[in-house]
C-alpha cells in the first residue's frame, strides 16, 4: 500500500521525469529511498538512446555506494519499469540485478512491449505497488501515449517567427528572422530527432539543408532523415538530397494528409532504428495541416522581437473560423521550463492543452479588453 | 572627480532605474552613500505621480535616521536632479534641504524646465560631479528623451495575439484570446497611463468601453482619455462615450497621422494634467501607423498559446517588403524584466533597439534553418 509519504516520494519522481525531453520514448523519473528515508538516487529519462530513468538511478547508487544492500529499499518510478529490450536493456533486469526490495510506480506503461514489467518483478519476489498518483504519472505522457496508439511518430512543431507572427518578410527573404541562440537550439533538437520535415513547396523555395549541425558549424554525428511532403516534384540539386537518390538519407512523402504521412515515417528505418520523433519546420500551409488534424504533440515556438507587417504568417488556414474553435495549448514544464530566452528572442515550449478552459460566450463582454480580469465568469 | 568606486555606485543608481515603468516621466535611480561607503538608501522613480528617485531616497533615510549629517554623503543619481516644479516639487530643493555634500549624476536632464539641476547644486555649495556613466544613464531614457524633443507623448503599444499573431478568429471573435492575467495586467498598464487610443474602425467594430479598473472588476479613480483616431463616425451610444459630447472623457482625432495625432494629443489636458503617456491597443491598421513611422516606445506584446490559421494579424501592412528593413526591437528590463508568464500566456517587454545588428546578405547562407549558430559571421 501507498502512504503520503510514497505520494511526496512519487511527487519528486515526476519532477525529475519532467527534466528530460520529449520524443521518441515517454519521460520517466525515478527515485530510490533507503527504509530510513534517505534517499539515494534521482534519475530521469534523457531521451532515446540514453539509460532509462530507473537504470539512471541505481546506476549512480551503484557508483556512490557499490555494493549496497537495497533490499529494504524503495524505488519509486512515475511509469511502469519496461520489462523489453529495445534500444537499452529491460529496467526490470536493472531492479532485480540492484536488489531493489520494493518497487512503487504511477502509470501503467500503455505499450504492449514494454508493459508487463510489474508482472516480472512480482515473480521475482519484489513488492510492487501500482498506480501511486497515478494520474499525475499518466499526464505527463499523455501525447505521447496517443502517438502510440496511434501508430504514429511523436510530432514535434519548430515555429520561428516575427513579434507580429510572420516568417519571411513581403519578397520572401527569411533569413534570419530568429537569432542565432535560437537557430542553435533549433540544432540541438535536429540533432535528438529521427526525422525532419518541411513542404515540397518550402524545400523547393527556400531549398534547405536540414541538417543537424554542432555549435561550431560541423555536421553532427547522428542526421535526422530529410522529409519532403507534398506532391511538388524536388529537383535533383535540392541542397537536402545533393543529387543522391530517394532513400539516401531523404523520401519525399507525396500526401496532402498528414496522418498518412505520419504512419509511412513511422515504417522508415533510418540509422538503424524506426523513425519515431519528426521535427516540421515548415512552411504555413503543412504546419497548418497538422495543426488542422491535432497532430502537433510539442511546439517549439520562437518569437524574434521584429514586426514586418506582411509576409506570410507562420500557421496557414486550420479550418478554424471562431475563436472557441481554436487549438489551444498550454506551457510545457518538460526539459527545463516553458520560457527560455534567446538572445534578443523568446521561446516559449509548448503542449496541446487537452483540458484547456474554453470561454463560452458567458465569458464575453462587450468590452474588447477592458473586462475584469475575473476567472469565475 | 568620479573613480572607479563611484561608477560601481552609480551602476546600482542604474539597475535601480530600471525598476520603475516607463511612460511620462524617465527613468531614474539614486543611491544615498555615506562617506564610510555605507550605502544608506537606494531610491527609483515609479512613474507620473510618485517621488522621484532622489526624493525617495532622502526620504527613506530620513525616515530610517532622522536628522543624520550628510555633509559627507554622496547621492548618485542616473540623471541630473531636476529644478522644476512640476507634478512634484524639484529634486534640488531636497538635495539641498537634507544637506548632502556631493552630488554625482549621469546624464544631463535634456528637458528646458527640469535642467539646470547641476547649476542650482552648486551655486548652493554642493560639489557635483557630472557624466559619470553618462552612456548608460543616457540610453536608459533614449526613447523618453525623443519622445520629448518630438514635443509628443510617450507611446506603448499593447499587442494581445494567438501564437501565430493573430487578434481575431475569421468571424471577428476575440474574447478573449489573451488570459485573464494578461487582462490585469493591461489594466495595471490602464491605470498609469494619460490616454488610450483605438482607431476609429475598431471602436466602430469592436465597441470598446477602454476603461481602466481594478482587480475586484470596479472602475479605478484615474481613468484614460479615450481616444478615437480615424475618420470613421463614433456612434452617439458607443460605449466609450456613452452619449456625452466630445471632450468629456473622449476625443477623436481625424487624421491618419500619427505624429499629427500624438501631437494634438500633447495639447489636451486630462484630469488637470496634459497627455504625455499614450496607450495604443489597436486595431492593426493604426498600429502600423505608429510602427511604419517608427513611433513606438515601448511594446508589451502578449502572447496566447493558441492557434487560429486565419483572421487579422496584429500588425498591419507597415511598407516593410524585406527582412533586413523590418522594425527591430529589444527585450526591455525596466520594470522587472523582458518576461512575464501571465497564467498561460506570454508577454514580452520591449523597447526598440535602435543598435540592433542588422544581418548584410554574408549572414545568409541559402539554408533556412540550417546554418551554424555563428554570431561573428
């Protein structure tokens, strides 16, 4: 059973999970207690290819403290330990090979191949305790347990747009609307995706390298595959493919339909591994297809503190006409908080807000914007 | 002579400056020190209305000790103490009332009534040292400073848009995209201002009442002259006149020039005192008038996170085709920093950044997104 102590416990876990990046795998957090309450080790998940959050955890304890006899201590981990091997080796393995006496998680894990691990350490002898604040543990990875069930990559959207939400000026020019903080931390997530994705009428008009680079200028090690989507046709000079043929590191997914893309990437291997996290980049008119069909799982929206007054804006037509109808979302508290600056720009991390306070028309005064502030009407 | 320990001092004068709002009145810090180096009261202006800077200062110690000797005392003040009796009674007169031997400031008062400061301190004895930071002190007011030998009002402009800048779903609904923290805090902004603007249609379309009130929904005491600017009739029972004749409480200006506006906005008197602070809240047409003619001083732009696809951006057409001309701002710190979190949204304060680096075409390399963050190139 689970006390408030666990639930205080559990609390520090889902901060933790908060520190790691959205993606490819869900954000996990775990924390290991002594009986005495002392506790030992905080681990978080860091994205795919890295060590899972509970492996995080009793690896550390195991560098502090080798050695230690954790059967009477408690592992407190905000989604179920994965009992599969996928790119890292199964958490419960890592449990039962620590000696972890008792293990309490939030969240069921929602995949069929990784779910189950309370069940492998039940067997082992572990005392499991399930569901400890368990919808606090579920949100956390809301989206991305729709991206799964929806058989799809986790869809990350890049917004880099002027103060009056434009991104290119009158005659197209577009460069660089952002600083360059913001066009390095844009790196940083090309560098951590499977795939990124622009229109065929952006790679064909602005014919981007869409490559991942480090700070100094250099090709980082890892490339995410270059996405084209759309039906215009790309030249065989387009900077992203250099001549090479499709399949080289780059596909062109001819759809109008966002899903349909979705689930082709979702069957593309690409350095060895399923693409399961697409970055787009752009333009207006394929961001807005996404956002059209809520298919927008993150958004990265960068806002340079200029106004241009014309050009095209950032998201196209959604099919929205009324503002109750909107897509609403909320400030991402994952990796580090919702607002970071940039320079001279501001960059606000952002999730669907599943639950967000839609005003009906009660709500609505005549004022334009003199209202009171008053939340209860 | 000022060494290097009084521009330490003097930077403290400076950080303390920017504490307070910008508007009618600049910004100005003071730092009271005793000759021991003890700081003994730090003091900074809070907008029309209040004490200034120095004032504040004196008054503090005078509180704090009374009838303490400051013959030894130095008092650092970002700008030179006025002489003038204006909303308040000059700083002089309390310098030289609390008996402080020296005065050093930073940049000199650039307005034919305050200046003259300096003269007055040491025609009464008081050692004054002039210029020290003087680049610093000077750029705290820039705008404040331009505003005045333009012989008009402060400007701010309000920007209240969804993600993808936008003030209005395609129907015209607009209540409410911002939240209602976003909506207080436009308030706080009413409440200190001369007088808000609208352009004509706005007022036509939207019907705004433009008053200022108070957390609790009530009216506050002071409120703005509302202000209409265009050509396009006010109806008799619009609600920001409410059937009263021009004059009492309202005006409209009918031009499309916004120099022209703010101007004959300077000459009017409004509850005993003339125009010298003006909020502008839209629509996008009478901003881009204020934008294109480079009549902005300072923005707050609020940001919702949600996305509509379609209906007015913030900004109107402002003759800007490419990006290297586009309207450069910066992050402002006055009146504790460039970034506040508003229940879900955003709002961003900026002044504009009349040094701002404008990128030459070597910045851009033909990819969009791609190029390394190199800030030197």
């Amino acid at each position: 059973m689970a006390d408030q102590l666990d639930e205080t416990r559990m609390r520090a876990a889902v901060e933790a999970a908060y520190r790691g990046p959205r993606g490819a795998n869900p954000l996990v957090g775990a924390v290991l207690v002594a009986a005495d309450g002392t506790v030992l080790a905080v681990g978080h998940h860091r994205g795919a290819g890295n060590l899972h959050a509970e492996r995080e955890a009793l690896t550390r304890i195991a560098r502090t403290s080798p050695g230690m006899d954790l059967s009477d201590a408690t592992l407190y981990c905000s989604l179920e330990p994965c009992r599969h091997h996928g790119r890292q080796p199964p958490c419960t393995e890592a449990i039962l090979s620590a000696g972890v006496g008792r293990v309490l998680y939030g969240a069921d894990d929602p995949t069929p191949d990784a779910s189950g691990g309370a069940t492998v350490l039940r067997a082992e002898g572990v005392d499991v305790v399930a569901g400890v604040l368990a919808e606090e543990c579920r949100r956390i990875n809301q989206r991305w347990a729709r991206a799964q069930r929806e058989g799809r990559p986790f869809v990350t959207v890049h917004l880099a747009q002027s103060l009056d939400g434009r991104i290119a000026a009158a005659d197209g020019t577009s460069q660089w609307i952002t600083s360059a903080a913001s066009r390095e931390h844009t790196h940083r997530i090309r560098r951590r995706i499977d795939a990124i994705l622009v229109g065929s009428n952006t790679a064909a008009v602005d014919d981007p390298r869409l490559t991942a680079r480090l700070p100094d200028g250099t090709l980082s090690e890892h490339q995410p595959l270059r996405c084209v989507m759309g039906r215009r046709p790309l030249s065989e000079d387009a900077r992203l493919r250099r001549g090479r043929p499709e399949g080289e590191g780059w596909v062109q997914l001819r759809t109008h339909d966002p899903l349909e893309a979705l689930q082709r990437l979702g069957e593309i291997q690409h350095e060895g591994h399923p693409v399961r996290h697409v970055l787009i980049e752009g333009g207006s008119r394929v961001l807005a297809a996404y956002f059209a069909q809520d298919l927008v799982d993150e958004i990265f929206a960068y806002q340079a503190p200029l106004i241009l007054g014309a050009g095209p804006s950032s998201v196209g037509d959604i099919g929205v006409t009324t503002l109750s109808a909107a897509r609403r979302y909320a400030q991402d508290p994952a990796e580090g908080g919702a607002v970071r600056i940039l320079d001279d720009d501001v960059c606000v991390h952002l999730q669907p807000a599943e639950d967000a306070h839609v005003p009906d028309s009660s709500d609505a005064p005549a004022d334009q914007a003199g209202a009171p502030a008053d939340r209860s009407s």
